[in-house]
C-alpha cells in the first residue's frame, strides 16, 4: 500500500467517526501531499542530473612512512678507510601523495591520469652524511605521471587502451616468470610485494574478446626500465660486491627511442569453469642489466619470450604454474648472449577460515652455461646453471577484515644456501578511509655477494595512511 492511499484511508476513517471536516478540506490535505511529492520528485531528478554532470572523479591517498635499522651496519665510502654512512636507527621519514583523476567521456570512452610524489625528510635531517647524488636522487624527492591512459570501446568484441599502463602476466604473487612487461621499482627490496612496485610504462594495447577468450596485442613505445636501489646506497653496497668498483659506480644506460628497441607482446587468456590458461609472446626489454664490454657502461638488452600460465582451482585449493623460455638473456662474463628456461609451480590453501596459506617454487635453467658466470671476476654474475627461488606466504584476517597479518618468506638456492628476506605485517584499519601500517624485515645472509652485503638491512617499519 502507498503512503497516499495510507493517508487517504485514515482521512475517511476520521470522517466516518463524526469528524466534521469539509470536503474542501480533504482535497486540501491531498493537495499538499501532492505538493510535497513534487518537491521530493523534483529533488530525485536534481540528484540524477547533477550525477550525470559530474564526470570528473578525484581519489587518492596521503600517506606517511618511516623505517628503523635496528642493526649497525654502515656503507663505506668508495676506497677509503672511513666507516662510512650509518644507516641504523631511523633512516626513513617520507611523505607521500597519489592523485588519481577519472573522467568518462561517454559511456564507451574513459581517461585516467594519476602521479605520485613523495619527500624523504631523512635526508635533510642526516644532510651531514654526506649522500652521494645518486642516493638522494633516487631517495629523496620524486614526481612522476603513473597510470595515464585514454580507453574505450571501438566495437563491441575490441577495445583499445592507449597510453602509461600495466599489464599484469602469470598467476604467480610472489615470484616473477613470465611477468615481463612492466618494470620493477627495485629500490627497496623486500619491502613491498610485486602488485605494488610495477611501474606503468607507455603502449597501444587492443583486446579483442572471443568466447571464453580474450586476446591482447601490445606495442611498447616507451623504453622503461627498471628503477634500481642507487650505486653506494644502503641496498646496492658496490665495493662489497664488486672486486673493481669506479667511482662514480658504471653507468646504466637509458635504452634509446629506435625501432630496434620498439617492443611488441601478445597474449591469449581463457577463463573456464573452475580454471584458466594463458599464452604469452613477447619481444621486450629484459629485467636485468649487464655490462656492456666496448663501452663498459651497464645496460638493458632486448629479449623474446614465448610463456604459458594456468590456475585450476579444485574444492580449497587453487594450483598454479607457469612456464618461459628466453632468448638473448646477455649476461657480464660471456660474449654470447644465452637462453635460459623459467619454470614454477605452486598452490593457495582456502580450507582455513580467514586464512590463505601459499607455496610458490621457481627454477631456472641457463643453456650453454659457462663456468666463470659463477666465479669472482672483474665483471661477475654469480649465477649458477640451475636456480631455485621457493617463496612462502601466509595470510590472516581478524574482525571482519579490520586487521590483516601476512608473513612472507623468500629464499634462494635449492637448500636456500643463497639467502633471502623475510618480512612479516601488520594492516589495521583505524577507521573508514585511514589505515596502519607496521611490520618488520629480516634480510637472510647466504653465499651470494649480494645477500651478504645487505644482511645488516633489518628494520622495523611503519606506516599510515588517508585514503580520499
């Protein structure tokens, strides 16, 4: 029953029980509910027309981090006898902001622009360490355009997305295979997982949807390239890696704008029910740097990939695996540049209430290995014919999700003789839209130069942050 017949009912039923009112006065009385429905209508369609109107969306988040080394561990200076900076106790104070802008522009069409810039006060704090401008270049400020693209629809099976993008490839959460389009921002390693460190990178990307299919052709047009922790900073000590390090450490070169560096990728995804299988083609720039010997700077070469990934997923578990095999890998101690088979296997366990337990292990194979890419030379790779990678991961969510704990543990070598990290964290939802952060990292000493030149890294970490 309407509210108007309610009123009108319980008017009649005044007037039957000897209530005097006149006829004019009832019509009175609908005549201004009447009234006020207009104006409840009228406000209805004002909030429609202004939603209509409004095709601009702003979001994005403030945030504040900070990290104490609660080991001594100092980064000496390059060939002197000095101890060097001290990076324990506090060694990051950063302010943050993202901003992130959506505007349709019909119902097929949508533009996204957003950035991030953040200020490291640590390093004005400490400016008496003397950083070198490497450090505070890669550390200290940053401004930079993330994911800004144009996207719709150009029939109804295609779609096109232009501009800075991500493309996410493989099943894998933890470990990289075939994962190769977007690089990594690696200057704090062991921080931060991987869905949180690609760094968008400039492309023409086509879907066209086909049954349970989706194909997608890409053309890279920018040359980005992985951000590394700064040569002498605290996770890229070079004179403990390195037997002959120059100062400034060798340079790594930006790839040039050419056709021969244009990049292209394809990939084909099904989802079926109850699993899914991909396929992947790409002729892109590797990962990894080397040393080039004619000009003895470091740089980024070119790769093809030919990749395959699947998930099934069976009562509470989900099994993954996927598979890439690469060709022209160039490595520092050898002329030739060598193809090398990338393999991992895993599962995600459901069966615990609130809880998601996972185990990933990843092998890689060089072919036409060379014994000195794992001895000490002048220019070393420490690489071994076959590497292990196992990482392992356990999640937890407490009071409807308002507190996530997480543990993660990634270690190299097939009885992880070669180190890793472990980092275990807490999410805790102050209230709606501001969230902590806090946690801590333990890097694992191994047999490799690397791992054992960041063992002291440990810290406590913490952060927060306004979501808007």
């Amino acid at each position: 029953m309407s509210v108007k017949s309610l009123i009108s009912l319980t008017l009649i039923f005044f007037l039957a029980c000897g209530n005097l009112y006149a006829e004019d006065s009832l019509d009175d009385d609908l005549g201004g509910f009447d009234d006020a429905q207009e104006i409840i209508d009228d406000e209805i369609i004002k909030a429609k027309t202004t939603e209509e109107k409004s095709i601009f969306t702003l979001s994005g988040d403030l945030a504040f981090k900070t990290s104490v080394g609660y080991k001594q561990h100092n980064i000496k200076s390059y060939k002197t006898n000095s101890t060097g900076i001290n990076y324990s106790g506090i060694n990051q104070a950063q302010t943050s902001i993202y901003l992130q802008l959506d505007t349709k522009l019909s119902h097929k069409w949508k533009v996204r622009i957003s950035g991030d810039a953040f200020y490291d006060a640590i390093y004005d704090i400490n400016s008496k360490n003397n950083y070198n401008n490497d450090t505070l270049d890669a550390y200290k400020t940053q401004l930079r355009l993330d994911d800004t693209y144009i996207q719709g629809q150009l029939t109804h099976d295609i779609d096109l997305k232009l501009g800075r993008q991500r493309v996410v490839w493989g099943k894998s959460d933890n470990i990289r295979i075939t994962d190769i389009i977007n690089p990594l921002d690696n200057r704090l390693p062991g921080m931060t997982d991987i869905e949180d460190l690609r760094l968008s990178v400039g492309m023409a990307k086509l879907d066209y949807y086909v049954g349970m299919w989706n194909i997608s052709a890409m053309l890279i047009v920018e040359n980005r390239i992985m951000i590394e922790a700064a040569p002498r900073s605290e996770f890229f000590p070079v004179d403990n890696i390195f037997s002959v390090a120059s100062d400034p450490f060798t340079k790594l070169e930006d790839p040039t704008t050419s056709w021969d560096n244009m990049q292209y990728a394809l990939a084909a995804n099904g989802i079926f029910s109850g699993w899914d299988l991909s396929f992947y083609a790409a002729d892109v720039l590797d990962q990894k740097w080397y040393i080039d010997p004619s000009t003895l700077t470091r740089k980024v070469s070119k790769i093809k990939m030919l990749g395959s990934a699947i998930n099934i997923a069976t009562g509470n578990w989900l099994l993954k695996s996927e598979l890439a095999y690469l060709n022209g890998v160039k490595y520092n101690s050898t002329t030739d540049a060598k193809n090398r088979l990338d393999a991992l296997v895993g599962f995600e366990y459901m069966g615990i209430k609130d809880t998601v337990l996972s185990l990933e292990v990843a092998s890689r194979h060089i072919f036409d290995y060379e014994s000195q890419m794992s001895q000490t030379t002048a220019k070393p790779d420490y690489v071994n014919k076959n590497e292990l990678q196992t990482a392992m991961r356990v999640s937890r969510s407490f009071m409807n999700e308002t507190i996530n704990t997480n543990a993660l543990v990634s270690l190299f070598g097939a009885s992880w003789e070669d180190g890793g990290f472990a980092r275990v964290w807490v999410e805790y939802e102050l209230m709606t839209a501001l969230n902590a952060n806090f946690g801590v990292v333990d890097y694992i000493d191994g047999d490799k130069p690397f791992t054992k030149a960041i063992k002291d890294n440990d810290r406590i970490f913490a952060d927060i942050t306004y979501s808007f």
